[in-house]
C-alpha cells in the first residue's frame, strides 16, 4: 500500500543550445559533448529522475517547438538547458515565452582545466559556455523567468547533488499540479490561520481542494470486510509494538481505527485524492478521530492534515514526494510548548494524534489507545513515538495573506528530550530551532507563520526553495543566519515585490 515512485516514467529534459554559424563538425562534437554531460549525470545515482537529451537546438522554430512539447508533455517535469556555443539568445525567446515547466540554468563545460599549452581558437570557439551560459541568462533574467542557477564541472558531485534537489522539487511541483485534496468536513470552527482562497491554490499550486460529506467516508468505512480488517491487523502486529490491551480488552477499538483507516483509503482511491483532510468537530457516524490510520497514510506518500487545515496537507504530499527513498520523513506538525532552559533552548511539537511515524527512523512505534478530550467519540488508536534526531530538517507553514500566499520555513535539528515524556501518549519531536528560540520565534510570529507546519527530515531547504521559485510564492526563511532587523526589513521588501510582481 506504500506510496508509487513518483520518480518513475518521469524526465528531466536536456536542452543544449548551440546554432549553424559552426559548421557540422563542431555541431557533432556538441553533441557527443553533451551526451557525455547526460550519461554522466545519470549515472552519478544523485539525481531520482532521469535526464533525457534532446537534439541540439540551433534555431527559433525548433526551440519553440522544443518549449510547446516541453510544456504538454506529461512525462517531462523540468528542463535543464545548457548553452554549449553561443547561442544568441533573442532565438529563445518565442520558446520560453511558451515554457510552462521549471527550468535549470545549468552552467557547466566539457573540460575541468584549460588545456595550457595547446587551446587553439578552434578549442575556444568549441568550449565556450562561459560565453553562451551568459547570453542565455540575460535573455532570461530579461523575460523574468524563474530558475535554478547551477554552476560547476559536470563531475562535480555538488553540482549533481544541486540537480537532483531541483529534480525532487519538480516532482513535488509536478504532484501539486496533480493533486485532489479530499476534505472531510470544513475548516475548525473559528481558526483563522488554517482557512483559505482554494480557488487561488488551484491557480498558484495547481491543487483541486473539494469537500465530502464525512458520512461519505463512513459509509466506505461501512463497506470494509472483516477480512480486509484482519490482514490490517497483522500489518500492525508486524510494524508495530502493539500494546497488549489492543489484542485484547480494547481489540474492537482496533478494529473500528482499522476500519478507518481502509475505508479513508477506499475513499481517497474512489476520489482519485493523494491528500485528505479531517476535522474533529464534524466526525459524522464516525466512531474516533482517525489516529493511527491518518498517521500511516501520510507515511505511505498522501497528504494529511487536521481541523481543515488543507493547506498543510498539501505540504505533507508535496514533501512527501520530494523526499521519496530518503531517510527520514514527512508530517504534519505543531509547535506546542517550549524547553526554555538556557542551553536547551527548544520547541517540542506533536499534533493530538497526527503525526506521521516516518520521523522514527530507529526502532518501532508503539500503538496504543487513550482518551481524548476533543472530538466527542471513542478513544481513538494512535501510534507514539518520540522523533528521531537529525540535523537540517525544516518545518514549512503555508499562510494564506489576503491577496497571495506566504510560505515561511525554519531550519531546526531535532534533539532528544529532556526526559521520558512516559505520560504524553502523542507522537512528537523536539527541536532546537535556528539560529536560536528566541529569534527563530520573533521572526515566526513576525511572519505571521502558521501553528500548522510540514516537517521535512529528508529534503531540507534547498528543495523548498527550488519548489517556491517554481511556484512563483514568497518564502521566508529563518536559519542560521537570521537576524531579527534584516528579517523584518526583508519581509517588508518581499510583501512590495510580489504585490508589484505580475508574472505569477
Ligand atoms: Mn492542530
């Protein structure tokens, strides 16, 4: 039931730039030159998705062309253009005019030294993307067309590292743009943060956000058969620390989450949804809030959010994608009480139940049941966890601001806690947030960042980044280099900029 390598049929497009004035011989070696950059790059095993050559581009019909395919065809979800000659650019422009997916700047050549002692005018006029690589920024810089700028020798493991975030960061943008959000129930009466312009998100992020009747999903629920319940239950025995109470005294509680969680997938399958999104106060015929089945849907690749928080839920999916095969994972997450010992400086975050087991990385969660004092029903199955300690992970909220919307992201390293936290039966993390609590905190409420995030311990920053450059939203950062003037200021600067922006 795990989530499809949302990687696989998927393409990165090579567009190598070049034009006639060379004569065929140096069209030749451009070519081989450039197949040499593909295979390289392919077989470097750091980018999830596979670059694809195209023939050299020498004119303006066949760039245009170049760009129409591009941009209609499914399997392709980026272009990587590197220019190997000069190709003068005012010949790109009718072409990426017409560019709809995101595009790399890949700035590299074939030789790592210059050859001293015997380069040649015939050498130079071959190898000449210094050359040709500024041409092509120019024109691009001019029509405003965002992309990710690598430079760097081919062989270069960073800058094959660089691609192969970008390349995630497609695929998330390529999930977004193909996501239905299945919301059970609307927003939680009176919160502000979590509501939002659905009709913009469909817009800016390409998400299709609808609402069903929770008894919809009840009667998905209803239609489950015991021997599908049956199998689950032996899926949990065998990934989880089942607590004894559930195999026993408790055992139809366990059956009624693994109900649940069959018939949410049922139902999301039936709606062709990869995100969902519940609401505690509109649970229908529903017996508990769903726990433990929310927890593993967004471990298996969806999206999942609380109290109509749908926007977080698209986070979830678009971060799960990106962080598909690495360690670590993606949940939702909310930030809930402080550590403010000097020198343990932290924020400890957890959600009622919702928070996705992908964070364990060592060791079992346990599964258990408990009360719950919101949501009117049975006590719901939830798995319990304390996150395992990584560095460089972020947690991601996504704000609705009137006019657009504001992505904030703060870079944390999740710690250990303090002590057992034996009588908190929730899944959570620790984490001390950069630079420090104290600014880290100022700038977030500065921002007016949300309590809802998506925290990432498998891609960090530079895929958010790539991601918010494609969709073309502010994303503030808070990391190590944070201070809290400059941050305001550049708050200020970015709310003038994307009220005077017009591309997006
Ligand atoms: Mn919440």
């Amino acid at each position: 039931m795990s989530m499809n390598n949302p990687f696989e049929g998927k393409e990165l497009w090579f567009a190598v730039g070049s034009q006639d004035l060379y004569g065929e011989e140096t069209l030749r070696q451009v070519g081989v030159q450039a197949a040499d950059i593909a295979k390289s790059l392919n077989d470097s095993g750091r980018i999830p998705v596979k670059l694809v050559l195209k023939p050299t581009l020498k004119d303006s019909d066949s760039i245009l062309n170049f760009m129409v395919d591009a941009s209609s065809n499914p399997a392709c979800i980026g272009v990587v253009a590197w220019m190997h000659t000069f190709s003068p650019a005012k010949m790109w422009i009718r072409g990426l005019e017409k560019l709809r997916k995101p595009l790399l700047q890949l700035n590299t050549q074939h030789h790592v030294e210059i050859p001293w002692d015997t380069i040649d005018m015939d050498f130079m006029n071959l190898n000449q993307s210094a050359h040709g690589d500024r041409e092509f920024g120019y024109i691009l810089t001019r029509l405003g067309i965002p992309r990710k700028i690598v430079v760097g020798h081919y062989t270069d493991p960073e800058v094959a590292d660089k691609i192969g975030v970008w390349a995630r960061a497609c695929a998330g943008w390529d999930a977004a743009n193909n996501m239905k959000v299945c919301r059970w129930g609307d927003n939680m009466r009176d919160v502000a943060v979590t509501e939002g312009d659905k009709t913009e998100a469909e817009r800016v992020f390409g998400v299709s956000v609808n609402t069903w009747p929770v008894n919809e999903l009840v009667e998905h629920v209803n239609a489950v058969t015991d021997d599908q319940v049956k199998d689950l239950i032996e899926d949990y025995k065998r990934s989880y620390e089942v607590a004894p109470e559930l195999l026993d005294s408790r055992y139809d509680s366990l059956v009624v989450a693994a109900r649940e969680e069959l018939g949410m997938r049922a139902m999301m399958e039936e709606v062709g949804a990869t995100a969902a999104v519940d609401n505690f106060q509109d649970l229908g015929g529903l017996h508990q809030l769903p726990g433990v089945g929310a927890q593993r849907l967004m471990a298996d690749g969806y999206g999942f959010s609380a109290e109509g928080d749908w926007k977080t839920s698209v986070l979830i999916r678009i971060g799960n994608v990106m962080g598909y095969g690495l360690k670590g994972g993606c949940s939702l997450m909310e930030d809930y009480s402080y550590n403010f010992v000097p020198g343990h400086e932290e924020i400890m975050g957890a959600h009622m139940l919702e928070v996705s087991p992908t964070l364990l990385t060592e060791g079992r969660p346990r599964l258990e049941i408990h009360p719950l004092s919101i949501g009117d029903r049975e006590d719901p199955v939830r798995l319990v966890f304390t996150a395992t300690p990584c560095t460089d992970a972020v947690v991601v909220s996504l704000a609705d601001v009137r006019e657009r919307f504001r992505l904030v992201m703060n870079v944390v390293d999740v710690v250990e806690p303090g002590g057992s936290l034996a009588k908190l039966p929730v899944a959570r993390a620790l984490w001390k947030p950069r630079p420090s609590l104290k600014v880290s905190a100022e700038c977030w409420l500065r921002a007016g960042a949300a309590h809802h995030t998506c925290m990432t311990t498998t891609v960090g920053r530079e895929a958010w980044e790539d991601f918010a450059r494609m969709a073309g939203v502010e994303l503030a950062v808070i990391d190590e280099n944070t201070e809290p003037r400059r941050f305001e200021a550049d708050l200020r600067a970015a709310e003038l900029y994307h009220r005077l922006d017009n591309r997006h």
